[in-house]
C-alpha cells in the first residue's frame, strides 16, 4: 500500500486496525483481507469492511476482529494481504507477516468424549518440541497401546483411539514428554470405554 493511502497496521489481543489515509476525496473506500492466502486456521469477521466519504487528507482506522484455531502451527511466519479498493477502482495491497506463539505450558486435557464408544480424541498442547510418548495403559497396569513415540513441535495435537478391538472399562492415558531442560515430566488422565 503506497504510504499516501495507508500507512498503519498494528494488531492487539485479537483486533487487527489498519490506517487507510486518502489523498484525494472518494465515496466508498473498501478494506478486505485477501482470500488468496489466508490461512484456513485463521478467521476474520468480518473479512471485508467499507469506510464511507473519506475526504483528501483525511485518514480513517478499520478493525477487523480475528482468531486463531487450534491447529495454527507455531513459529511459522504467515502472510496476510490487504487490499484497498476505492469508488473509481484503484486497489492498493498491504501485506503483514504474522507469527502464533506456541503454549505458554503443557497441557493435557481430557479425552472427548468420554465415556466413548469405540473411538475417542485425546489432545494436548506443548510449549516447546519434544518427545512425545502417549500410552494407554489397563487398570492393572499392563500397556494396551501406544498412540504417539516420537519428536512432536510446540503446539496443539490430538490423537484418535479406536477402541473397537478392547473390552469395556476403565482406561488410564499417559503422557510423556522431555520439558525444555531435558526433564522428563509425565501426566496421566482416565478414560472409560462403555460398549
């Protein structure tokens, strides 16, 4: 976007403004995120806005309201361009590059649903990359099943079970993870299979 026509971004918490300043008097001035590279994790509401009767010199701030689902991925520079549209037909492209930070902790949440009947989602969120092992144990103990062994990035994850080949019951979930120092930590949830 030339400096003339718009010339600040800034987002906070989940409200993104963008500055539109117009050098010469136009009717409707319309702002919209572009389609073309948003990201499906991403969600603006609205997506496009309209600033009516901006006067040369005048200036105008829109807000679009955002957020970010779950599945973001962490630390992975994104592009988003806005285009600005004026009555007589000229557009204007602004882009910004955004970032999602990962977790500020380990989580493991509980099962869902629960009781399920044969499969159930088990998630977990990781705030730095880790190994990652996610075990389901009996209640006598003995592993049934292991879902995850393996390096895992900051973030959100979701396992699927499908428990069609295990008889009802009670079921505890383990999972083990190295925290940023190398320390193995490990959380344990239950479950119940109900058929």
């Amino acid at each position: 976007c030339e400096t003339s026509s718009c010339d600040k971004i800034s987002a906070s918490g989940n409200i993104l403004e963008l500055s539109v300043a117009n050098t010469s008097t136009v009717s409707t001035t319309g702002v919209r995120v572009s389609a073309r590279n948003l990201p499906g994790w991403l969600h603006f509401s609205p997506s496009e806005l309209s600033l009516q009767e901006l006067k040369a010199g005048e200036e105008a701030t829109t807000a679009f309201t955002f957020s970010v689902d779950k599945s973001a991925p962490v630390s992975t520079p994104q592009t988003l361009t806005f285009v600005i549209t004026n009555s007589r037909g000229e557009n204007w492209t602004k882009e910004i590059t955004i970032s999602v930070q990962p977790p500020e902790k380990f989580e493991l949440f509980q099962n869902y649903p629960n009781p399920f009947n044969p499969t159930t989602a088990i998630s977990y969120q990781l705030s730095a990359d880790s190994k990652v092992s996610l075990r389901i144990y009996d209640l006598l103990g003995r592993e049934v099943t292991t879902l995850v062994d393996q390096d895992k990035p900051a973030g959100y994850h979701q396992e699927i079970w499908n428990a069609a080949a295990y008889s009802s019951g009670m079921y505890i979930y383990q999972l083990t993870y190295a925290d940023p120092h190398g320390n193995r930590q490990f959380h344990r949830k239950t479950m119940l299979l109900v058929k």
